[in-house]
C-alpha cells in the first residue's frame, strides 16, 4: 500500500519541481512582475523601456536631454538607438542610473565625407534660403547646411554626432 502511495504522488512532486525551477528562473531573469502580476525589473533584449537621458560631448556640451514626464522609448535590440546605448542598458535595473562613454564607432557612426551633398541652387525651390547651420531636408535628404558659394549650396547628411565620443547619462524609468 505504501509502493502505491509513493507512487501515486511522484508526478506531483515532478510537477512542483519543475514549477519551483521556472517561477526561480524567472525572476533571477528579472521577470518577477510576469510571474507574481508586478512590473519587469531587469532590461533585458526585445525589452521596450522609457530612458530618460542626457546626451553630451566630452567638454561637457550637452546635445540633448529628455524633458521631464516625456523619457525616450524604444525596444532594446531592435537598432532603434545608438549600438553603445543599447549595450548600456541592459541589464540595469528599474530606477538605476548610470553613466557611460561611448566611442564614435558604437555611438553615432564614423564621419563620411561622402555624406556632404553638392545641390545646384537654381534647381532648388524659389523661397529656398540656405542658412549655414540650419538643419533641412532637400530631395528628401535630411541635414544640415554646412556652406554655399554663388552656384551650389552645401548639405552635411552626418549625424551631427557622427565621429565624436559621446556621454550619456542614464536613469530607466520603465521596463516592459
């Protein structure tokens, strides 16, 4: 009788074993909130956060920085963002905040001479005044105006990152 009772109750005991393994894989994989109803606490890849994020050069010029109650958001992995930015937050934590420089290559690209477009003025719109350092879009191309002579104006397609090591200093305000 007792053969049968042991048994009878070995498939139960497999079956809270491997429940106990998944619910502890889970949450040393910062998935808590999936497995007890809360919120992720870990960003992992295919993981969509809310930054908020201060993006500045190595003199200390700050390039951009999030406004308060609006974070950036995007999925991590998907190539949405810089390649060290991405690299940058995973792994960190709900509410953690972290600084880090990423070099030129893994942030906004190496700078291509080939990028700064040649378009004839008399081709371009009647109303059309080139301003040095205004950011346009010609033809479709987005950039920015980096000279003009009598004949051509000149368009900096580049990031205007592109080549430079740049600063970001992090805070994840939400992970999903």
């Amino acid at each position: 009788m007792r053969e049968n009772f042991l048994y009878a109750t070995q498939p139960l005991m497999k079956f809270k074993l491997v429940l106990f393994l998944i619910i502890g894989l889970l949450m040393t994989n910062g998935y808590p909130g999936k497995a007890i109803g809360g919120e992720k606490t870990v960003v992992n890849t295919y993981d969509k956060v809310k930054i908020h994020c201060a993006v500045s050069l190595k003199d200390g010029t700050v390039f951009q920085n999030t406004q308060p109650g609006k974070p950036l958001e995007f999925t991590v992995g998907s190539e949405q963002m810089p390649r060290g930015l991405e690299r940058a937050v995973k792994g960190m934590k709900l509410n953690e905040k972290k600084k880090v420089t990423v070099e030129a290559k893994d942030a906004y690209g190496k700078r291509d001479e080939d990028l700064v477009m040649r378009f004839i003025k008399a081709d371009l719109p009647e109303n059309f005044v080139p301003v040095i350092g205004k950011t346009v879009k010609i033809r479709g191309l987005g950039g920015t105006i980096v000279n003009e002579d009598d004949i051509h104006v000149f368009l900096d397609c580049n990031h205007p990152l592109a080549g430079k090591d740049v600063n970001f200093d992090i805070r994840v305000v939400g992970i999903e």
